[in-house]
C-alpha cells in the first residue's frame, strides 16, 4: 500500500465523518433514537437531549474507505493467518 493511499483513506475518512454527523443529528430524533433526560428513569448529566446513534457517522467513515480502499491479499488483510 502506497503512502498516497493512506492519506487518501484518511481525507476521505474524515469527510464523510464530518458529513454524516449532522445528518445523523438530524436523523435522530425522526427515529426516536434521543436521550432525553426529562423522561429519563436514572439521572443524567445532560441538559438537553442528545442524539444516541452519532456513532453510525463515525463507523461508516471507517468502513466505507477501508472497502474501497484495502484490495485483497494486501498486508493489513492476511488472509494465511489463523487466530
């Protein structure tokens, strides 16, 4: 794998992040996927609700360059190796 690439998986990581965080904020309470500490059984620290999903945003920015990105048989993806 190429220096280029890396910075490459980086860049494109990064954007899709900064991208997918707002429109999962956005999508968030359509989903019912809040938590709100007014309706909360424990207390929170919060004030305000919060978005529970924002993770989503950041899992698809790995996942989406390490697909395009890592091609078979390259060393971050041996596949001789058993655990």
């Amino acid at each position: 794998m190429r220096e280029g690439t890396v910075v490459w998986g980086f860049v494109s990581a990064a954007a899709i992040v900064l991208l997918l965080t707002p429109a999962v904020t956005w999508l968030a309470p359509r989903v019912g996927a809040v938590d709100d500490p007014t309706r909360s059984d424990r207390p929170r620290v919060h004030q305000r609700p919060l978005p529970r999903i924002g993770g989503v945003a950041i899992v698809l920015g790995i996942l989406v360059p390490g697909a395009i990105l890592l091609r078979p048989g390259c060393a971050f993806l041996d596949q001789g190796r058993t655990w």
